[in-house]
C-alpha cells in the first residue's frame, strides 16, 4: 500500500508505484489522504496506477492536531480493511507520520522512502524535522537517498542491514518526465529568468511578508522576470500576493503540473526556493539555488556548490540574488550540473531490496528498526536484526 496525500508524496512515489506495477512480484495499491486536493490530484497521473480510496480529508487552513486526528483514524481503517503486506510512506509529511503510526498499530510493517533526512533541529522545518524522526523510529525499511542520511539512521540506532541507501526517487521522475518533453516552460520574456517557490509554514505570516517585499525588490530591477507558482495554501497566498501580484516582471501561476514545472525549471536561470524537493531537483539541471531558509536536510547541494543557505532575512536574500545574477564568474560556478540526490534509479533499488526480502513470504508486522535509546530492541524483545522468513 502506497501511501501519498500531498503533492511531493505523489511526485516521489511515482517511479516506485511504476517500478512496482511492472514487477510480477507486487500489486501496488495506492492509498491518497487528500491533504493536498487540487495539488495532489494535478500529480495522480505520473502514478501509473489507479487511486484504491481516497480520504478526502483536506480542510481549509487545517490545523495540524485535527488533520493528525482525521489521518490516523482514516488510514488504521484502510489498513485494516486491505490488510498489505507493507505500507510505503515517503518523506515528512502528516500524512506520512500518520500513515506509519496506522500501519505501526495495525501491525503491517512501514517502509520510509526518503529517510534519514535531518536539520537536527526539532522545530525546523516545522513540523517535518519532527515528523521525519519518528517516522525513523516506527518503519521497518529505511530507504536513505545518500549516504549522509543513511549515516544518521545508523547512528540513531537502526539495525544498517535495515538502512538501504538509494538516491531520491525525485531524480527518476525528473529524468522520467524530461524524457517524456511535453511541459511548457511559465516564462514570457526573454529577461534573466527567477524561479521563486516558497510555502512553508515556519516562514508563513510577517516573515514570508517581508520576504515577498525583498523579492519585489528584485523584480524592480528591470532586467529579471520571475515566475511564482503559488501553492494553494491561503496563509501563502495571504503573504506573498500583496507584494508581487500585479509587477509587470512578476508572473504569478497556479501551480503547475509536473510537465511544465519540469519545462520552467529547465527554462530559469535561478532558483530561488524554500521547498526540499526543488532543492534536490535543481543541481540535476545545474540550476543554481539560493535556498530561502534558515536550514536545510539536504546539505550535499550546498557542499557541491548547487546551492547556497540563504536564510530568511529579506535584505541577505536580495543580496545574494543580486550577487548571482550580477557576477557572472560566481554564477559560472553554481550552474553545472551535479548528482547528489542519485543517478535516477532509486525506485529501482528500493522495488529490489523489497523484492528480495518478500521472497521468503510476507515479514513479520509490528517489528521495528530502530532500537530505544537505552540500546534495547522495540517490539518483541527478539533481536533488531531482521529475519524475513520469521
Ligand atoms: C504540506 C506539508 C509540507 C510539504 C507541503 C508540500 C505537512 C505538515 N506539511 O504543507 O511538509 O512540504 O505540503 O506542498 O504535512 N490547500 C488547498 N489545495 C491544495 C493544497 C493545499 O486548498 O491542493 C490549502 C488548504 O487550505 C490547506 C492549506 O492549503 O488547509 C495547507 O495545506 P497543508 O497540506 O496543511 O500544507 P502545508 O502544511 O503548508
Ligand atoms: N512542483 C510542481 N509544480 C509547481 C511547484 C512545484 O510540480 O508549481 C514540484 C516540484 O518539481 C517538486 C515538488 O513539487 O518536485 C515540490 O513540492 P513542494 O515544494 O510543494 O513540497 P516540498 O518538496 O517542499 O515538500
């Protein structure tokens, strides 16, 4: 049972339910929250498989207690109802907390797409830091996309025979969807080209306010146009579109599509981004990045040169876009295409190691990987270590 309800999710988990379709092995079986509604549903298609049930749980400014409440009810039931031999969860999202706390009670064993991810700072980003560390400590694979975030799995205490690493399935449905070449790229003009992204919650309200004045600031140089696909979240629309709705240099979109999403990426000169996913997307396409946070999970751009930490401040933001665009050597630097997030080919891996370890029958639910802190294992007091025939 694959598990999705926000855009991400849906992108990331895509090459996996492929892989999986094509595998005589497997019968995926997609499960969607709905916590993302029009932005989820705009990516169902990259699954290649059909949505089983949808909970539709999706509110209005939802909360974050009341959307945990609807989740975790919602999910045990369906994994009650369909009984999978395992349930995919991938990245940090409520959802995927939920959906590894559901199938952890209801005893179906969780394999964690995209773990290992770590800021080592709880409330940041808010609430994925958190949501990512238990979901560590709930799932019984733990697919690390490189071998930093397979290293803190391990020194978390996860059994390393549990801990695979793989490369971020994103690559392979960027890869996938830029072979397929039919998006459209959001640009109008032939200016210097921004992709800007920003929607998340810790920079929502005064702070993503202040950041939208700076970027305003940037347009009013004349020289660049930036797209802004503004993700749905009101909070997000209430910061950012009094300042840059209506700049003749700003092109304010819906979100768009996987396709052309791809298309404008592949089109900009710059990035400017606080979203974990655009983060890794853009050094595969050498697109320099200026990460818009105060830190990131995903350091290896930054140490291949892809991308800088920026933080949130409006003033360093602007200064640093200015530089890149301004300092052509600088730039030169940045923009070449590098590989830290995976060659592509992570679904492949992850489909294999699950294979391999099914042959033996189903695995056992309700075992987990990682150990409690005093060095003990959870569960039934057996060893860590994984045995697939038990
Ligand atoms: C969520 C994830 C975040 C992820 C982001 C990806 C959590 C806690 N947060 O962000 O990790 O990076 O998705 O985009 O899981 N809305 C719509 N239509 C949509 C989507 C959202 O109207 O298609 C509106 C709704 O009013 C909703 C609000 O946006 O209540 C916020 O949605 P939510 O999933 O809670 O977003 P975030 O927590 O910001
Ligand atoms: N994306 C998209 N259309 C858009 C904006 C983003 O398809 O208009 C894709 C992008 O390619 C990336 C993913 O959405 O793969 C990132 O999602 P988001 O920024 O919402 O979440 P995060 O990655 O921060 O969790």
């Amino acid at each position: 049972m694959l598990l999705l309800g926000t855009r991400p999710e849906a992108i990331k988990l895509a090459p996996v339910a492929r892989a999986m379709a094509a595998s005589s092995l497997f019968e995926p079986m997609v499960v969607t929250t709905g916590q993302h509604r029009e932005m989820l549903d705009q990516m169902l298609g990259l699954l290649g498989v059909g949505v089983k049930t949808d909970l539709a749980v999706m509110r209005d400014r939802q909360r974050l207690p009341e959307l945990t409440a609807r989740l975790v009810a919602g999910l045990g039931a369906a994994i009650r109802t369909e009984r999978p031999d395992v349930v995919v969860v991938q990245g940090d999202t409520t959802t995927a907390l939920c959906g590894a706390l559901a199938a952890f009670y209801e005893r179906v064993p969780v394999a964690h797409v995209e773990a290992g991810l770590r800021t080592g700072v709880l409330d940041n980003p808010f609430p994925e830091e958190l949501n990512r560390r238990l979901i560590g400590r709930m799932a019984f694979w733990h697919f690390a996309p490189t071998a930093r975030s397979a290293a803190h799995l391990r020194a978390e205490g996860v059994p390393a025979e549990q801990v695979i690493t793989t490369g971020n399935t994103v690559v392979d449905n960027l890869l996938w969807v830029l072979r397929e070449g039919t998006g459209r790229s959001a640009f109008r003009t032939g200016a210097r080209r921004v992709l800007l992204t920003l929607h998340r919650r810790e920079n929502q309200g005064h702070r993503m306010r202040a950041m939208g004045a700076a970027l305003r600031q940037l347009a009013d140089r004349g020289d660049v146009e930036i797209v802004l696909p503004l993700h749905r979240s009101p909070a997000v629309r209430d910061a950012l579109l009094p300042e840059l709705a209506g700049h003749p240099a700003v092109t304010v979109v819906e979100p768009l599509d996987y396709l052309d999403f791809a298309a404008t990426l592949a089109a900009c000169d710059l990035v400017l981004t606080d979203s974990g996913g655009v983060q890794e997307e853009a050094p595969s396409l050498g697109k320099p990045a200026l990460v818009l946070r105060t830190t990131t999970e995903r350091p290896e751009a930054v140490e291949a040169g892809a991308a800088r930490l920026v933080g949130t401040d409006p003033q360093a933001i602007l200064a640093a876009a200015v530089r890149l665009l301004d300092d052509r050597a600088e730039y030169g630097r940045m923009a070449q295409a590098r590989h830290p997030f995976g060659d592509g080919r992570a679904a492949e891996h992850i489909v294999a190691r699950l294979a391999e370890d099914f042959k033996g029958g189903p695995v056992r639910a309700g075992r987990s990987g990682a150990k409690e802190d005093d060095g003990r294992p959870l569960g039934d007091g057996a060893s860590g270590s994984y045995d697939p025939t038990a």
